[in-house]
C-alpha cells in the first residue's frame, strides 16, 4: 500500500475516536441527498412532508456529526480546553490576528510587563530584546557556552506566552541553593540546550517560541557577542551592563564593543513593518539604548512612518539615572541614537503611597519629575496619564494601562 494511501486509512484505525463522527456525518449526507432528490420528484403533499423530514434530518444529523468531529481533533491538540469556551478562544485569537503589527524595543523586566499588556490587544508583536546582558544566570550560561545570554529573551517569551500558567511558571523556576544549577532559572537553561542542538541561537528562540504558544515573536537586536561600555563623568571606564550601575558613577555615554555590530535581518524586518514602535519601559543606559547603539535599528526606526512612543520610567534607578526628569531621560536618549526615534514620551502622574516612597528614598530612587514643556520644547508630545501599579511593594507600570495608552494613539491617525 503507498505511504499515502496508508495514511489516509490509519484515520479509520481503533481507538482514535473519530470514525463514528465520520460516519454520522456520512449517513447524514446520504439522508440530505435521499431527500432532496426525492423532494424535487414528490407529487403527493405527504411524500413531500415525508422527504422534508429526511432532509431537514440528515441536516441536524451532518451539522452534529461535524461538531463531534471537530471537537475530538480539537481535545486531541488542546485536551484542557472547555468546548464553551472554544468559540470564545477562536473568535479572540482571530480578533487578535488583526491587531496592528507593533514593535517594542528595550530588555529587563519593563520590556516584559509591556509585553503582557500588549498581547491582550494584537498578536502581530515583536519584541526586539537587548543581548548586553553579563550578570547572573544569563551571564555565567553566555560565558560558558559562548552565547547570547538568554535571560531578558526568556522573560519576553513568557510575557508573551499564550501556553498554561504551569509552562510560564516552568520557565521561570530558578534553582535554589544548595545545587551546581543554584542561581540558574529552567527557561535560560532550555533556550540554552535549544540553542546547542540547533546550533543557532536564533532558531533555539524560534524553536522555544513555538513551545510556549506565543502570541506574537521575540527576536535579539543582534547575534553578534556584545559588551555594553560606559564612559562615565569622570573619564572612567566601565565595563559589562552588570557592572555599570554599580559603580555609583554618572554616566556621559554608553557603546558597544564591538562598535558596529550587525543587526539581526528579522528585526529589521519587523521595524520596517511596524505601525507602533514602542521603546522602553525599562533601564536607560543598560537595557533601552544598547539597541539603539545598532546603527541598522536606528536608521530603521527614524525612516519608519510607524507612531514612536518612549514610556519613561516611573523611578529613577540609582547608578543610572539619579537625579533625571523626563527631559533629561529623552535628551540622552536621542543623544545616543537620533532625534527622530520617538514622537512621543509618555510619563507617570500617578500617585505613589508614601511609605513606599520612604522605601524607594532609602535605595536613593525617586519618582521622575516630568518637565513637560522642556520635552515639548525638544519637539516631542508628551502624555502624561496615571499608568503606575503598586504590587508587592514594588512601583511598576499597570501593563493594562499603559497598553490602552499606546493603542489609543492609532485613533489620531
């Protein structure tokens, strides 16, 4: 029997539960045929009763037959999925499908929670993540095996990950101490092995995306192995995005080393595609403006016709940026790429309760002062909304919020 012949006969094998819904669907076919066909030929009103019967039968029976078939190969590929809810998941997975195709730019825990609030509006996102990072688990996994370091792409596919709570929770399981994996979080550790039986990191990316069901892609700035370099006010040097922050320096500039490393081809496939470009949340020097130090994104970004926001920090981050209002974080961006990155800066106005205030003063953190009419001055629109959301203590963006905020830009175009 040919290969092919065969497989169209396995769907009638024992056990696969689907050959009674084909055969009810069959059976209710014929009854469709048998009535109108007789229904066409019928003289006697009560041979067309009868023949009306048959058809309008084999209808229910067919329609039935379909909806049991199709429920059997979808509880085969999604076994925890209520059929109630079905229509519901297909309709907003379609609905999704024709969201508009965004990009966000940045890296760390700010490009995440973006990421979890866009996801609810479009599935056409791009993350486009920064691969400087050398501290922790990311930077002992890019040492040892001479590879991008997987921890800020990890945490985006997650954010983006349409698969079960479990799986997310999975993949941020740090090992505790006490064990040669203390420290190392399982998502860092499967990209890892991913990227060691593909060969490419890039397709270890693509592959884990697949895994957890993304509603949307998240690829690296750059393939190339990368130092983030800071000069400071000082003239000191500082080497590795961990280090940076932790000298307690201020920084006058930030670049790669190497200088000019290329950009990866399906970022800037995604730039050129975008309607929304989005950068940050998230740290200035050490997780927004290293992919901006990649001329081919720059370029990409400042030719787009795409609406450009910037989402500055709720806080200052000591090391970073102490001290900064919004101006002063829009005027060392643009210093560090070009002025047409953004047209927008969206800024918090948001109220934050003052024993987390007390709490934040004490690590030498302070809520970003906007001075509006300086960044409106520079020739940017400035958006300044309640977006800030108090969890465990910790002052983040309301990822729903701000969301909402970026998507309503689309409504003055």
């Amino acid at each position: 029997m040919k290969p092919r012949l065969r497989r169209l006969f396995m769907w009638l094998y024992p056990g696969i539960g689907i050959k009674r819904w084909i055969g009810l669907s069959a059976f209710g076919v014929i009854l469709l045929i048998v009535g109108s066909g007789s229904l066409a030929s019928g003289e006697f009103l009560i041979v067309k009763i009868l023949d009306s019967v048959i058809l309008v039968s084999g209808l229910v029976i067919l329609v039935l037959g379909i909806k049991r078939l199709l429920s059997s190969l979808i509880n085969a590929f999604l076994p925890a999925t209520k059929q109630n809810d079905l229509v519901d998941i297909l309709y907003h997975r379609k609905q999704l499908s024709r969201g508009p195709k965004i990009v966000a730019v940045g890296g760390g825990t700010g490009l995440a929670m973006l990421l979890s609030g866009l996801k609810e509006y479009s599935s056409n996102i791009t993350a486009i993540v920064t691969v400087a990072d050398d501290g922790g688990s990311s930077g002992r996994l890019r040492q040892q095996f001479e590879m991008p370091p997987p921890g800020d792409i990890r945490n985006c596919l997650v954010a983006l990950a349409d698969a079960s709570t479990m799986m997310q929770d999975l993949f941020q399981f740090r090992f505790e101490e006490g064990s040669e994996l203390a420290g190392h979080n399982f998502g860092n550790l499967f990209i890892t092995v991913m990227t060691r039986l593909t060969g490419d990191f890039e397709k270890a990316v693509r592959e884990t995306s697949k895994v957890l069901a993304l509603r949307g892609q998240v690829i690296p700035s750059t393939l190339e192995n990368v130092t983030l370099v800071a000069r400071h006010e000082d003239g000191s040097i500082t080497e590795g995005e961990y280090n940076i922050p932790r000298t307690g320096k201020p920084i006058r500039k930030v670049y790669l080393n190497p200088l000019s490393p290329e950009a990866a081809p399906e970022a800037v496939k995604a730039i050129k595609e975008a309607e929304i470009i989005v950068l940050g949340p998230g740290s200035l020097f050490t997780s927004i403006i290293p992919n901006l130090l990649i001329k081919k994104i720059t370029d990409n970004i400042v030719v787009s016709r795409a609406i450009k926001v910037y989402v500055c920090n709720v806080m200052t981050q000591p090391g970073e940026t102490d001290g900064y209002s919004s101006s002063q974080h829009v005027r060392n961006l643009i210093d560090h790429s070009h002025p047409r990155v953004i047209d927008y800066c969206i800024v918090n106005t948001g109220k934050i309760p003052a024993e987390i205030l007390k709490r934040y003063e004490s690590e030498q953190a302070y809520p970003v002062y906007s001075d509006r009419k300086t960044v409106y001055n520079m020739g940017y629109r400035v958006i300044e909304e309640d977006t800030v959301s108090i969890a465990g203590g910790m002052v983040r963006h309301d990822n729903l919020k701000l969301a909402k905020l970026i998507f309503s830009l689309l409504e003055e175009f």
